[in-house]
C-alpha cells in the first residue's frame, strides 16, 4: 500500500484540473468500466457524503452489491471505496489500481489523482460485480473527473451553496450551471435545492435533456435528536431510527427517500424493510460524529464552508446546552471571513490548528478573522496539542467540537487514541 500511495502522490501534483478528456481516455484505456455499471450520480455542496451512505446502506439492506465512490478519504486510500458500507481491503485495492496508474503512466496528457481514483472507482466496482455504484462527485459536476458516465440510474443533486469558488463560479447560478452538468438525456434527476431561481436551473437542463425533474417532496414529518440517534416521523415509511446525528441528517434522509421512490419507479426492488435496517445500521464519518460519549463529550464535524457551519451551530442549540471547547482548521478557499459571526454564541474557546493539506489556511489568517468577535482564541502546534489543552480546560458540562475541514480527521482520531 505504501508504494500505491507513492505513486499516486506523483499524480497529485498536477492539483486540480477540470476537464474530461483525461478521464475519458484513461477509461477508455481501461474498456469504460463505467458503462457496466448501474450508477447513481450525486452532486451538490453539502450533504453528498451522507446522502451516498444513507442510499448505498440502504440498496445494500435490500440485498443489492452496492458501492460507494466519496471524498476525500478520511482514514487511507482505502477509504475512497466501499463495497456493502466496507472499505476496500488493501489486496484487493493493490489488484485494481495498479493497473490505472500504469495506463494513466502512458498517456501523454497525464491524469490528476482524482481522475485516477474516480476511473479506478469503476474499474473496482465493475470488477467485483456491483449491482449498483452510488459515485459522489469529486467537484463540480459538468467537467468532475466522475462525470463520464452516459446512463445513470439516477442523478442526484443535493443542494447548491457557495464553495470551491475558484473552480466553479462565484455565483449561486454560475455554481448551479456546473452541478446541472450531471443531468444525462432521458435519465430522472432529483435535487433537494429549493431556492427558485437556482432549482429553475436545475429544471431547465433537464427540460433540455428530456429528463424527469423531481424537486425533493416532504418525506420527514418531524424528527427527534438524541445522542444515540435521530427519530423520524416519516409519510409512507413510518417511524424510522437513523444512527447519523446532526441537524441536517433528517433533510439527507428525506432526499434519500424519495430516491427509494423514484428508483422504484425504475422497478428496483427496495422494501420498506431495507430502508429501515439501512438507516438503522447506516455509517457516516466525520459529520458531527459522537467520538466520545463522555468524559468529555467529544464530536467531529467537518462543517467546512459557511453552510456547513450554520448547520453545526444549528447542531450545537439542539444537543447542547453550554458552549464548547472548539478546535478548528480550514482550508484557504474557504468564505473563513464569516465564521466569527456564526460561532461567537458557541464558543466557550477557540484551539486553531492547520490541516496537514497543501490548500490548508495558516491558522494566523483565521485568528485574525476571529478576533473581532470572539476573544478566547490559541494557535497550536498540532492537532494533538490542540485536543490535550482542550481535554485540560473542557469545563465539567460542556464539549469538545473539532470542526472545519474534513483532512482533520485522521489527525485528529490519531490525537483522540492517545490522549482519550
């Protein structure tokens, strides 16, 4: 594993680069693995991630071979790729991926690591027989290195924020025109956006592609947050038991089923049963994730743009009663400018850290955004350092929150196994 991830660094140079002919060539190199795949395709900017895993446990449940493409990977490359909610064991990742990196080697326009990582998504999952690929893009949607599909099962597009701004516009609609780039010719799409003016864009492409749009429809009725779960009240489908927390799960979880609905519609088989186990048993790290239960109480949340943190303050009114202990890293492209506003009423102090990422933000930046509003502020040496002085000082009723971007996290688990 340790020479596969070399060689993959050797792509990651070359950063971002939008565009498809690489990607096309380089599966095309490898027979379009994507072509023997049933795909679900999900874009959006926040929500991806949880949605993909709600879906994929949840086709998994109903007796399908289902895998599951996202990013970026928290604990390893293995992590990119799941088959049935597990991560890809190595010798089997050792057997696929090789063989992308040789052809993406030869080409004469040579391949991002992404472009690698989403054709050596389809390759795998191709190879071990998936009944469907649940493929969440990397960036973007018109030009994503995932975009190569011709036929999805369905496309996804969960909702439209500002984010990755350089890429892909400074504008809501300029952002909205790059995620539409899903939509495929007479294949249904479903988006969870509700702003008017951003879903008549998403409409308007699919009035041009022929293909059904369906605005997300109220599923959850109400729902019940506890630290052992979320309680939904839901039409159609009863009462269900999600194992995700956070505010926002239970509007992930309302897309995810209107997927089973239209899928159905495709007559996919997918029992009212399958959706229960599947959110019963449905696995998600790293979004406002329960570390530890107490002593303190200890949570991961990688809110990394200005919704995201809304969304985890939204998070903190409903489980929490006191401030918390915040530990916090972000990357440069990020609106970080706005944070201070949106975490002064939940910062008790907060521990500033930079992630271990060419794109990360050097901590001073995001101290001098800060300050203005919130007056409790330390730059520390590392994420370790960072989570024992939170340890030292947590008052007894409060918490721990590490929030921000989601290349923390293993930084932070590696902290977590020493120090708690």
């Amino acid at each position: 594993m340790i020479k596969l991830e070399q060689d993959l660094k050797k792509f990651s140079a070359k950063g971002i680069r939008l565009g498809l002919s690489r990607v096309r060539e380089l599966a095309e190199r490898l027979g379009n693995p994507q072509d023997q795949l049933k795909i679900i395709h999900v874009a959006g900017t926040n929500g991806k991630g949880s949605f993909g895993a709600m879906l994929a446990s949840v086709l998994t449940n109903a007796g399908y071979r289902t895998g599951h493409f996202a990013s970026p990977a928290l604990l390893g490359i293995c992590d990119y790729f799941r088959i049935n909610q597990n991560c890809i064991p190595d010798q089997i990742l050792t057997q696929i991926l090789p063989e992308v990196i040789r052809q993406a080697e030869q080409m004469q326009d040579q391949p991002t690591e992404f472009e690698i990582l989403a054709v050596g998504a389809y390759l795998l999952f191709a190879s071990q027989k998936c009944d469907f690929a649940v493929i969440e893009c990397c960036m973007g949607g018109d030009s994503d290195c995932t975009n190569i599909i011709q036929n999805p099962v369905l496309s996804v597009i969960t909702n439209i924020q500002k984010d990755h701004c350089t890429f892909l516009g400074n504008t809501l609609e300029e952002i909205a025109r790059h995620k539409a780039g899903i939509i495929k010719q007479n294949c249904p799409v479903l988006t969870g956006e509700k702003n008017p003016e951003i879903l008549q864009i998403i409409q308007n492409q699919s009035e041009r592609l022929q293909a059904d749009c369906y605005p997300v429809e109220n599923f959850v009725l109400s729902a019940d947050y506890h630290l052992t779960g979320t309680e939904l009240k839901c039409r159609k489908f009863g009462e269900l038991h999600l194992a995700l927390l956070g505010a926002y799960q239970p509007e992930n979880a309302n897309l995810v089923l209107h997927a089973v609905e239209i899928l159905r519609k495709s007559d996919i088989l997918i029992p009212d049963q399958a959706v229960r186990d599947g959110f019963v048993c449905c696995r998600w790290h790293g979004r406002f994730e329960l570390i530890s239960e107490k002593d303190p109480c200890v949570i991961f949340d990688g809110g990394h743009n200005p919704d995201g943190i809304r969304v985890l303050t939204e998070s903190l009114q409903l489980y929490f009663r006191t401030k918390s202990i915040l530990i916090m890293g972000v990357m440069a492209d990020k609106e970080y400018s706005r944070y201070a506003e949106m975490l002064q009423n939940y910062a008790e102090k907060i521990l500033l850290v930079r992630p271990d990422h060419p794109r990360s933000l050097d901590p001073k930046y995001l101290q001098q955004a800060l300050q203005n509003k919130i007056q409790e502020i330390q730059i520390c040496e590392s994420v370790s350092d960072a989570l024992q002085t939170a340890v030292r000082i947590v008052p007894e009723d409060s918490q721990i929150i590490c929030l921000g971007s989601l290349y923390l996290y293993q930084e932070f688990s590696d902290a977590m196994k020493k120090t708690l």
